[in-house]
C-alpha cells in the first residue's frame, strides 16, 4: 500500500494492487480493477516510484542501484 494525496490535500492510502493504469492529462488519474477512478496531487513518474518501492518491499526485490 501506498500513500498518495487527493487534490484537496487529503492524504489517503491505495492498495498497489488494484491500479490497473495511471494517466497523466495533467492531474494524476489512476484506474483501479474496481473501476473507481482517483485523482491524486502527485506526478506520474511518483506513483510509480511510490509502487516500485513499495513491491521492492513487500516482495523483496532487488533494488536498482
């Protein structure tokens, strides 16, 4: 899991698991698998950070150096 920001600057933590993509057009749009749709305050480029670190964790992958 992961925390990210709502653009009224409400944090709220999403399960990695459920993203099914995100979109950039120029907020932060991120689809779940429960069809629900989220906006967040962070780029792109963040989320999927936030996720690599996150699996990197969880799953103990190595990290890239």
């Amino acid at each position: 899991m992961i925390k990210l920001t709502r653009l009224n600057g409400e944090e709220f933590i999403v399960n990695v698991d459920l993203i099914q993509f995100i979109e950039s057009r120029p907020d932060t749009y991120i689809s779940l698998t429960t069809n629900d749709r989220l906006i967040v305050k962070e780029s792109t480029e963040e989320v999927v950070k936030r996720c690599i670190a996150y699996a990197q964790v969880v799953r103990t992958l190595p990290r890239a150096g």
